[in-house]
DNA sequence: TTTCAACACGAAAACGTTTGCGTAACGCAA
DNA sequence: TTGCGTTACGCAAACGTTTTCGTGTTGAAA
C-alpha cells in the first residue's frame, strides 16, 4: 500500500527543493528545461496530485458548494441536486450534502459543521420547522461571516441572498385554468396548511384563478391538509379527509392537487365513489414526477422543473463566489423566477 | 461583514500565544484558571470554532465521506443516501457525493476529484458502462492507496473491499413464489440485459423459483430490455415490446418485472389488452418504491432496504476508517447481505 | 580582471491547527 | 546563596501547498 505521494517527497527523492518541484509541475519559466522534465516524470510516474486540503487551506476556498435540503427521497429535490452536481461539476466544484429532516436543529447543526471552512456557500431550501419558527438567526450569521447562501424554492424575503423560485402563484392558475377551459364548475383544491409557503402560494393561484373566470370560490371546497400527513404512515388519513370532502361536495368536477400524492390518492378515492377520470373528474397537480407520468391515468401537472432550478442555482452561487475575489462586494441580489408549464396528460380532457 | 475569527486573532487580541489560546480552549491543565475563563469568554463572544479545512490538513482526515452513484433521482439511491447520511451525521461525518450518471468516465474524474484528500473513503455503487466494460483500475487504484472502498448493490466480487448487497436471487425467487403460489402457470420475467448484475441475479432466481417447482422456463418467456428504455423518453419503445410478449404469450398470468418502471408499463399496457390485475394478470416487482405504493392498483413488490444498506455501508466504512487508526489493517473484507422481504398488495391474490 | 545580467534554484512565509518541549519566574527547603 | 520543583506560558514543528524574494553560479560585456 503506497501512500499517496507528496511534493516533499518527490523533492527527496530528486534531491531537490520543495520549491522547484512544485514549480517544475506548474511549468514555471524559472526552471531549467532539465529539471523540469525530470521532476513531471517521476510526478507522473508516482501519479502525483496535489493535496485537496492543502490547497484548501492556502487558497483560503475550498471549491465545494454546500447543500442544505429538507429530504433527499423526494422527486423535486433530487432533481434539484443533480442540476447543482452538473454545473458544479463543470465549473470545478463538489458538492456536500446535509439532510435537514425538515427539523430547525438539523439544519442549524448541518450549517454549523460546514460552515467552518468546509466549504465557500450554500444553496438550500428551508424546513418547514424553521418557516413554522421563523427563526433564520443562521441564514443571517452565515450571511455575515461572508458566506454567501442561494437559497431556492422554499425562501424567505428578508434574507439578502440570490433566490431561485417557480412562480407557485403562476403555475397554479394555469393548472386551475385549464380545469376551467376544461369545462370544470366546482374545482376543489387540495393544499397544506399555510405556514408551508408554497402550499399558501398556490392556494393563492386556485383563488385568483377563480376570481378571474368570475367563479365565487366555496370555503367548503378548500381542503388544508395537516403537512405531516405526508408521511406513508399516514395515508388513511388523508384518504378519509379526502373521501369526506367528495362526500359532502358531490358536485365537484376537477381537483387542483398540491402536490403528486395529494393527486393519485384523491383519483384513488374517486374512483373508490364510483367516479370516472377525467370523465366526471378531472386532476391537475403540481411537481411533474414520476407518479405523474406512470401512474394510470397519467397526470396533467405543473411542472417545476427542478433540474433547472438546481443549475441556476449552482451558478448564481459560483458567480458570486468567483466575483467577490477581485471586484468588491456586490450586495445587489437576484431572485430568478423559473417558469413553470403544464404538462397535458390523461387526467384531464 | 466580520470574517471567521482565528486563534491567531483571539491570541493579538489577549495578547497571549496562539498555543495558549489553543490550550485554553481545550481546557489543558498547562493554562491558569485566569487565562483560560478569559480565552473562553472572548472565543465565545467571537463565536469561534476551529477551522475544519486546518484540522484536516492537522489530522491527515477529512471526516468526510464520498458517495459516488451512478443517478440520484431514484427511489433506491436515495434512500440509501438517506441512510448514509443518517450514520454518518451521527458519527460526526460529512457526505459528499458525486453522480456517476451511468459513465464510466464521469465515474472515474469524480472519484479523482475526491481521492486527492478531500475524502476518507468511498462509498459506491457501480455505473453501468463501468459494468460492461469491465475496468476496475480506479477503484484498485484508490484501494491501494489506501483509501477503503465500500460498495452496495452493484458490486464486483475481485475488488477486495466491504460490499452490502440485497440477495437478489433469494429476493426474486420470493416474489416468483408468491406468484407461483397464487396459482400462475406462465410467468413472464421483464428483465434487463445481462451485463446489469442484479438484472442477471434475478433472471437467475426467476429460473431456479421455476425449477424448484418444477416449472420448465420458456425462452419466450423472458424479455430481456435493452437498459437505456429505462430513460422516459424511450418508454413507447418499453411499451411496445411488453406488449409483443403478451401477445405473442397470451396464456401469461403472472408477470416479475425487475423494476418498478417495468411493472407499472406491463399493467398499463396489459389493461390496454383488456387484462384485469390480479384476476387475469398478478404482477410482482423489485424495489418497492413510490410507484409500488401510490399506483393504482398498488403493486406487489420485493423491497430492498435502501436506507438500511446505506447505514450498514457507512458503519462498515466508519468502522474500517476508526480502525485503522491504531490497530494494523485488517484487511478482512465484509460482505453483508441485506434480506429482502415481499411486500403484498393489490397486484397480486 | 571586473562587473553585471541572466539563469536556476532554495529558503521561508503563509494558510489555521495541535502538541511536545523548553524555560522564565516563583516559592521554598537546604 | 544555592538548588529544585512547580506553574504558566511560548516556541517551533508538522500537515502539503504556492509564491515571493534572495542568492550562488555562470557567461559575457566592458
């Protein structure tokens, strides 16, 4: 087992300086054409690279972008990452993951261990735990201890910081007006609880929507899921809260979903009440992920796409980055708004 | 915009040594009383915390782990994601993780990056085109310098490492059963090409299910999917030879997909057909994942783990790095199987 | 012969830690 | 006074780089 080699090491062996071997591999002018091949032989015979951490700690930048998500098992945020891991990649970047489990402590824990050098910024999306809270004290001291932070999908305002989002409130009213185009009278929502922004945001399009097409929208065909509902361990409970509101609101014609599993579990109970999709029902539901596209019938949806998301993030962040070296500070944020569409399938007519 | 405060700092500003500082903070005997309640009041109220990227350098370890996969927008990979992050985070280990995309290429320049002292060790799930071509140099390499190698799912038997793996033949040998038991005469396999292992394994546990029970195999039988179907953009492709191995096998009654993907295709396409699952069509897949829980109707499927063999890999990884810190290597390599367990539901009797 | 570039290289500092060892100052016993 | 043991601290090395600056050796011009 031969460690890995150093600089010091191959200056021993060729009687040299540290000095001129590192300068020989970087072709230096100051050294003899003789040296120089002698000393890229043996580097490249004893596959020399140099040392990540070192290079860390001189440069004073690790070129690792930190990434702070709630889940990982998750359609959205997946494709998020691997927009980040693409531009990263080709901009020379690594990428470190931290999981929050939608917990404040994990995500303040999570920051803390890298901030301390591990890496140069962050790109996250905040726990539901935290916008409950509305506690970002570590947002803002990573901010002034000169880390930059992009921050996407799940934001807050008065963070100064880049921010990539989807237009929830746009993609909403274009699910709910296809519905309507779609010949739907009495569009029920099925949404969570407000402190989930997005979830308030595309409440919000449901109702302007509404308004727009000259549409009273009906208290009784709002449904607020509590979040934690979202866990599998909770689906009967979501089936019954659904299976109430067809019940006491027969004549609902099109569910605008939230989110996927919001969508399939409300075709599921559909049908279960003797309901024909998109005959008598139609879905539209938000984030195109894989239950859309393969589940039976295939869901119309809003689609985010995330990819993009994650690599405009990714550059924002690294643009910054490579910006503060020379020019000064640049404190002018962006907030970059990524268009949704709606993606047609057999769910609605 | 006040930057990191270093020891160095705290010792001008206390007009003390950097050592002192040092010691101070970590409560060394050497220091007075006076000196150490001073260092540590002024270390807190400047927040301080020692700079990961020095202690690395100090401690020639990262406390951090590499994850390379070959896609992370999966059911399976991230769960087991889920799973490393789990430990590690518990273990006081960061996760860092590179996608190999299925390259072989990408797959080598991502354990490159991270070999050069950015990482402990690895842990890693093999890319398909690193499967075929059957180029193990990079992890050998890697090995041999003496970074330890933990490898999941998609392994090679000759590279001496740790390995966690599911019992892919046990696994489908299980799922054939419960078909086979629930009284299928002609069961199809929709499988992959034989260079993917698990596709291979469980092929092989379809045909010894088979013979157990005294089934003769039919090559007609077994479809073999070219691996790239498995990208949505080919899925008509996908459709269109399922739906040629049913007609041209229309006495099939139970089908063993590989593959979540595979299985939500062959029932659509076997609706399309006029089957009804489970009566006329039982249908069981692997890896038991969003489209197992959520479709309608909910499949029958064998499930894998994820996040259990994402633990066991990094306790196995932590253990192994923890390890070689004072005893001499052990070069006594694990390899761990992860029992699979048959999940019922709506697509089977 | 003297002087001075040009050349080719080495020494040392710096990035931020930790730690073994040396030592000044002090008190106290001989 | 000498000697010795504490106590409380500082020095310096080490981890692996890069880079600035200094310097010894040439060869050639004056």
């Amino acid at each position: 087992m031969k460690r890995k080699v150093t600089l010091k090491q191959i200056a021993k062996e060729l009687d040299v300086s540290i000095s001129t071997v590192s300068k020989a591999l970087r072709n230096s002018i100051e050294i003899s054409e003789d040296t120089r091949q002698k000393v890229q032989a043996f580097a490249k015979l004893y596959n020399y690279r140099p040392n990540n951490i070192a290079l860390s700690l001189k440069n004073r930048k690790t070129k690792t972008i930190g990434i702070i998500i709630p889940e990982i098992v998750h359609y959205f945020f997946s494709k998020v990452i691997t927009g980040i891991e693409l531009v990263a990649n080709k901009r020379g970047y690594n990428v470190i993951v931290g999981l929050s489990n939608e917990s404040f402590d994990k995500e303040v824990i999570n920051m803390q261990m890298l901030a301390n050098g591990s890496i140069d910024g962050f790109i996250l999306s905040i726990a539901k735990e935290t916008l409950q809270q509305q506690d970002y004290h570590h947002f803002i001291e990573t901010i002034n201890q000169g880390m930059p932070i992009v921050m996407f999908d799940r934001v807050v305002n008065e963070i100064p910081c880049d921010k990539v989002i989807v237009d929830d409130v746009k993609g909403a009213k274009k699910a709910v007006g296809k519905l309507i185009s779609g010949g739907c009278k009495h569009i029920a929502i099925i949404t969570t609880k407000d402190y989930v922004s997005v979830g308030k945001l595309r409440t919000q399009g449901y109702l302007e929507a509404l308004e727009d097409h000259k549409i009273n929208p009906k208290a009784s065909l709002i449904l607020k899921i509590e979040d934690k509902l979202l866990s599998d361990d909770h689906l009967d409970k979501l089936e019954n809260e659904i299976e109430q509101l067809f019940k006491s609101n027969t004549a609902i014609d099109g569910v605008f979903a939230v989110n996927e599993l919001y969508a399939v579990t409300a075709i599921k109970v559909a049908r279960k009440l003797g309901l024909e999709i998109p005959k008598s029902l139609q879905v539209v539901s938000f984030t195109d992920g894989v239950l859309s596209k393969h589940s039976t019938p295939s869901l119309t949806t809003v689609s985010q796409h995330g990819q993009e998301i994650g690599e405009k993030s990714a550059n924002l962040l690294i643009n910054r980055l490579e910006l503060d070296e020379n020019d000064e500070d640049e404190e002018i944020f962006e907030t970059v708004v990524i268009e949704t569409n709606l993606i047609e399938r057999e769910s609605t007519k």
